[in-house]
C-alpha cells in the first residue's frame, strides 16, 4: 500500500531529534571522515533532514544540503544558523530527481534516505550523475543482505512497523544494480549488517 512518507516526515519532524541525534552519531561522523574531503570541494548532501550531519562537516568545503520537507529543512537551518557555518546551504530537494547539473559535485552522503525515498534506485542513479568522475559516495541505511533470498520474520515484523517511514527490507545490490559506482568499502555499524555504511567511488 503507498504510504506518504514526506507527510510522515513532517508530523515526526519535532520529534525527529529526540529520537536520532544519539543513534548513529558515531556512523555518521566515520561516513564523512570515509569520504576524505579535500579543502574547496562541493559535497552534495539530499535528504539532509534535520541536519544531524553538519556538526561533523569541515568548514573548508562547500556544502549544498536538502530535504522535500520543510519542517526537517527548517530545523537544519537552525542548527546550521546556531553552528555558524557559512559554508553550508540549503534548500527544498527531491534526491529522486536533482536541480543539479551532470558531473557537479565531488562528493554527496546519502544517509539514512536511500531506505527511504520511494525509489532508492533513482536515489543512487541521481547522485552517480551529478558525481565527477571518482567522485565519492557514502552510503548510511539499513539494508536486507544482498545473498538473502527470504526475508526473516522478525524484519518483517520491524517493517510492519516502520513502514510510514520506512523500507527495513531493500537489497543494496538491487539498488545500485546497473550504475557505474565502484564499491571501496562496505561495513556493518548497527545490528551486525543491518545498517551499513558503504563507500562508492564514480567509475
């Protein structure tokens, strides 16, 4: 059944914090530090909700950020306002379809929306376009094992329950099937490989 998960988003947006900021705090900062930025580089950052990311963001970069929701997007504007960072912008944005041009960007960080985008494939696809060539993608989100064929039951149950906000069961592998990214390096941070972080490289 489809389910609205930008509204979902919404509602849950005040409490966004409250139930995040702590998780994957560390995940997230090794993700940022695997994409080894170099002063002046532009890194890409869709589906930035709150913006848990920016505290772990080096100032000498330029950083695009967005999110479809506008209450997540206010909130990231707070922190970035109360972090001072005036290398960081951001604004509304669809990850399934990008304002950007091809071969923009050096880096982008796709954290915890590839699960959640109705179309994680798209997701992937638009950031391997406006990636350079060796450009650099780190991926954050909980994925099914590629080898496993069934989905056991407690995942089924756990997406029962998730399902407003989002897909517990997606196959990485399905996702990125046909893109020209180069897998670096793919570690589970959460629940053995229930959540991964995955480093891409722009063929």
């Amino acid at each position: 059944m489809p389910v609205n998960r930008a509204r979902a988003y919404r509602l849950a947006a005040p409490f966004y914090d409250l139930a995040m900021a702590g998780l994957l705090r560390a995940a997230r900062r090794d993700s940022i530090a695997s994409l080894a930025l170099k002063p002046g580089e532009k890194l890409l950052i869709p589906g930035i909700g709150t913006g848990l990311d920016l505290p772990y963001l080096p100032r000498d970069v330029e950083v695009l950020g967005g999110d479809l929701v506008p209450a997540m997007l206010a909130k990231a504007e707070t922190r970035r306002a109360r972090l001072g960072l005036s290398n960081v912008w951001l604004t509304t944005m669809d990850a399934q379809s990008l304002p950007l041009p091809d071969t923009s960007m050096d880096a982008v960080l796709l954290h915890l929306i590839v699960a959640i985008a109705p179309d994680g494939h798209a997701v992937l696809a638009e950031a391997c376009r406006v990636l350079k060539p060796g450009g650099r993608l780190s991926v954050l989100d909980k994925f099914l094992p590629d080898d496993q064929t069934r989905v056991p039951f407690w995942r089924r149950a756990v997406q029962a329950f998730l399902f407003p906000f989002t897909d517990f069961n997606r196959r990485f592998g399905d996702l990125a099937a046909g893109l020209p990214l180069r897998i670096v390096s793919d570690q589970g941070v959460m629940l053995g490989r229930t959540i991964r972080r995955i480093l891409l490289e722009r063929k």
